[in-house]
C-alpha cells in the first residue's frame, strides 16, 4: 500500500462523453413517464415547461447514481422540487402511482443504458492522455475508480475503453439500488488510511462528494489537464475547489438536445438510441 490514493471517477473523466448523458437522462425520465400512468404529469401539447422543471433536476445532480438522478428528476417534474427522495414515498404520488414507480425505474433503466451504449460504441471514447498518464500515477499512487455507474456496468465500460484494470486498487460504482454514491466510496478509500487522497473529477457534484468525504478534488476539462495532474501530483495533491455553473450554452444544450428526442417521441415516430445519438452529435455540429 503507497501511502498517497488517486480515485478517478469514469464518465467524463475518463472517458470522453461530453454532456450526452444529461440528454440520455432527461429524455429516459421523460419517456419512462410517457410510457406509465405518470404521464398525467407531462404536458405533451407544449412540452417546454416539463423539459425546464428536467433540466433544474439535471443540473442539480449530474454525476450521481442513475437512479438518484431518477428521483430527483420525477420530483422536479411533479412538484418543481429538483431533490433527490426516497422514491416512490417521497414524491408524494397517489398510491397507484406509487404501485407503478417500479416500471418507471424499469423504462428508465432499459432507456438510459440504451442510449449509454449506442454512444458508447460510436462516439465515447477514452481520453488519449489519461491512458498515457494514468499507468504513470500507478508507479507512485494507489489507483481507484469511484464512479457512479452501475457496478457491472462500470466494469464492461473499462474493458471496452482500454484500462487495464490491474492498475487500480479497487474500482467502485454504484449499487443497482441507487445506493453507494461517490462520496460513500470516496470515503471507503480513505477509511483505508492514507495520507492524502485526491479524486478526479469533472462534475460540479464531485466537488461537493469531495467535500463530504473530506478529500481534495481536481476537475478534468480537456485532456491536457491530464498532464497537468501528472506534474501537479508530484509536488503534493491539488485541490481545486472553487465551485463552478453550468453557461447558458450548456443549458441550451441539454434543451435543444432533448427538446429533438421528445418531440420525435411525442410524435409517433421515437427515435432507436442509434438514431438518438446520432441526432445529438449532428445538432451539435450544427451549433458550431
């Protein structure tokens, strides 16, 4: 055991996913509710004003366990409350919905994974520089992942992008539950006694499971950071821990994005996840 730990989160950190999976997870919510009795809470006329109440949710939550973010998104959807809850109980439903919330949760998982996948195979992919530098910390650093991605889906993700596994100490996600958020395992790290843990992150809520966990953060935004994290790292672990906020660029993305998916869905006609990524990744270069 080195007495120094580096825990990595995955999506986005890693992995190259740019805001995709904000537009993954607004859309499964929205077409989980649209396929359940919860779609008494959607307006499907003028879909605008639901996408917003999302969005609140979304940007609240990015980077927590998937299905954390679930119930959050339903509360900001039905009560303008953009929280995380102990769901069905605490979105304050009647009791047939409340009945029902399992097949949300079901709806919402098949969708979001699928999504996941598609862009997986056609436009995520690892970052060039943390697959330089990151056997480069494991000379001289106990390596972890500590992500919010399903468990068994965390470790596929890491065969599919090319990390050896054997680099790291542990590699920890989330619980199917929606249990185990990042600064539970952050905290798992550091119960293990070292002297200085750093976690690498890229969402604003990494900084506040940092915060919890009482480890220092550095936040990746483009791949150079990486080697800037290589040189920083031998001198003594950073901390980056100035809060950031989504641009009016950002939001108009998630909204645009989103907005194109549902309006397919509300439609008639929904779009595969195939389809759906590709539709994101052609408004994005339409918006350069």
């Amino acid at each position: 055991m080195k007495d120094r730990a580096i825990a990595f989160d995955f999506d986005g950190t890693l992995v190259h996913s740019g805001f995709d999976k904000g537009v993954h997870i607004m859309y499964a919510v929205y077409a989980a509710c649209a396929a359940t009795r919860f779609r008494r809470f959607l307006h499907p006329h003028d879909p605008r004003g639901d996408l917003e109440r999302l969005l609140r949710g979304l940007l609240q939550h990015t980077g927590a366990p998937r299905f954390q973010q679930l119930a959050a998104l339903l509360n900001s959807l039905i009560h303008d409350r953009p929280v995380v809850v102990e769901a069905p109980h605490g979105l304050e439903v009647d009791p047939d919905l409340a009945a029902e919330y399992d097949c949300v949760r079901r709806t919402y998982d098949v969708t979001y994974t699928a999504l996941n996948d598609a862009a997986a195979r056609k436009y995520w992919k690892a970052y060039p520089a943390a697959l330089e530098i990151v056997p480069r910390l494991a000379v001289d650093f106990d390596l972890f992942i500590a992500s919010g991605v399903p468990q068994d889906m965390l470790e596929d993700d890491l065969a599919r992008h090319g990390y050896d596994r054997r680099l790291f100490q542990g590699i920890w996600g989330a619980d199917r539950q929606g249990g185990a958020d990042k600064a539970e395992l952050l905290g798992r790290i550091k119960a293990r006694g070292y002297r200085d843990v750093l976690f690498v992150g890229d969402a604003s809520r990494d900084l506040e499971y940092a915060r919890t966990a009482g480890v220092k953060l550095f936040r990746i935004k483009d791949p150079e950071d990486f080697h800037s994290l290589a040189a920083l790292v031998q001198r003594g672990f950073p901390n980056r821990a100035e809060p950031w906020t989504w641009t009016e660029t950002d939001k108009r993305f998630f909204r645009s994005k989103t907005r194109r998916l549902v309006e397919a869905l509300l439609a008639g006609r929904p779009l595969s996840p195939t389809e759906a990524v590709d539709a994101i990744h052609e408004e994005r270069r339409a918006c350069r």
